[in-house]
C-alpha cells in the first residue's frame, strides 16, 4: 500500500471511529452538543457538524442548533389504529402502573390517545369510580363496568384519534373537578414541554389541566425529544410521568430537576 492509500485508510478508518462513538453518546444521553463532541473526540468543530451532516443524511441522527438529537422531533398526525400496534408491551406496563394511582371513589379524567387506552383496559376500580373522558374508545371499554361511571365529554369527533374536541367539550368541563389528569401526549420536549399534533386538541388538554389536581403524563419513551405542532403545557405543569425503561438516566434527571416525579416501568 503506497502512502496516499495509507493515509485515505487512516482518515476513513478515523471518521468511522468518530460516528461510531457520536451515536454511542447519542444512544446514552438522546442528545449531543457540537462543542462537547469537539471536547470529547478532540476535533474542530467544522469536523464535527461535518460528521453530524453525514449522519444526518444516513438517518442515524436529526441535526438541531449547536448539536444534534437521536430522530426528527416533528411529529406528523397518524390514526389511532396505526398508533395502537407500536410500543404495545410498554403502553401495557404503563397502564398497569397508571391503575395503582386510583383511589378509592376516586373521580378522574383521562384524556385521548392510545396509551390512556391501553390504561382504560387495565383499570380496577377501588369502590366506585367516576371517568370523565374526551376518548370514544376509553368511553367504549369502562362504560361496560358496573362500578365505573362514565361521562363522555361531547364536540367534534377527530377521526384520526376517535376523541373529542372543541367548545361543547370545554364547556363541560366548567362542571367538574377532579383528581387527576391521565393525559396522553405526541411529544414531550425538555424545553418547549407537551405537545400534540392537533390544536383543537392541544385546548382541551389545557382546560382539563384547569379542572384537574394532578396532572400524571403516560407517554413510553418514544416519546422523549419529540415535538407536535401544537403545545399543551410546560413541564413545570406536569406532577408525574410513568414511562418504560428505555428512557435515558440523563432524561429522567432532567425531569426530576424539574420536580417531577418519574415512574419508569419495565415492559
């Protein structure tokens, strides 16, 4: 092998070695910053975004400003049905764990999507429970249960999620009070907080927020670093988050500086 070869050998085997170790950190953290890696891998920053470029054009990771995360934060709006088959046995150790924060004739609300269903299917009720809920499907599932009251909030039935929304629904909410919120959501952003990929949506989640003493977030992992188009509520709102166990620790810190109480679950 001549020099030159020797030399293109080095600086491919060395650019390998860089990525490699990038979506290590990525993997480890769910975010990198363009001067830490430079830190790290003692390189220029001009290498560095280079390197980030690359594997953002591979797919392996979504550029932002000064750095870069595992995947695209921007959520598009997909069918309940489509929803409801990702992430099954995580949703499902959720919604266990979600079961065990009832209290005995407790009142609650829970909001629309398909982990809060997949809680909906794992509810034991403690005495006598009232639910009042935008979700047709959640409506579906606990109206047949002797021991649960059901009130299904009314308005414009989304059909990309089966939940309500709209004025009608927020004015019913004007009547109640309840203990907690289980709300479903499409992102969860350490900056920007919750959001969901419908507006209408993202103002009634803000009303039951209102309405609600606790607000308890069931999102699984994926949900971690995402953002939808429309924001509910910053973080500093939310009391607890039950998610799975492929959360980060670095996340999980994050959320508990902000004083949230986080219930990770294995799936």
């Amino acid at each position: 092998m001549n020099e030159d070869s020797q030399k293109n050998s080095n600086q491919q085997n060395a650019l390998i070695e860089r990525h490699r170790k990038i979506l290590e950190i990525l993997k480890q953290n769910g975010t990198v910053s363009v001067s830490s890696l430079t830190e790290t891998l003692g390189v220029s920053e001009v290498t560095v975004r280079k390197d980030l470029t690359i594997l953002e054009q591979r797919k392996k990771l979504h550029r932002t400003h000064g750095g870069a995360i595992m995947v695209s934060p921007f959520i598009s709006d997909r069918h309940v049905s489509e929803k409801e088959k990702q992430n099954v046995d995580e949703k499902l150790a959720i919604g266990i764990a979600a079961n065990s924060l009832i209290t005995t004739n407790d009142s609650i609300l829970i909001a629309s999507g398909t982990t809060v269903l997949f809680f909906a299917n794992e509810i034991e009720p403690k005495g006598h429970l009232t639910v009042v809920t935008a979700s047709v499907g959640v409506t579906s599932v606990l109206s047949q249960r002797k021991d649960v009251d059901v009130i299904q909030l009314g308005g414009i039935v989304r059909f990309s999620s089966l939940s309500v929304v709209g004025p009608f629904a927020e004015q019913m909410l004007d009547n109640f009070n309840c203990s907690k919120l289980f709300l479903g959501v499409d992102g969860i952003d350490m900056k920007y907080g919750l959001t969901t990929t419908n507006a209408l949506e993202a103002s009634l989640n803000k009303v039951m927020i209102n309405c609600s003493q606790k607000l308890i977030v069931l999102a699984d992992s994926s949900k971690f670093g995402r953002k939808g188009f429309s924001k509910i509520c910053n973080l500093e709102a939310v009391d607890e988050i039950i998610t799975d166990d492929k959360i980060s620790s670095h996340t999980v810190q994050e959320l508990e500086e902000h004083g949230i109480k986080v219930t990770v679950v294995s799936a």
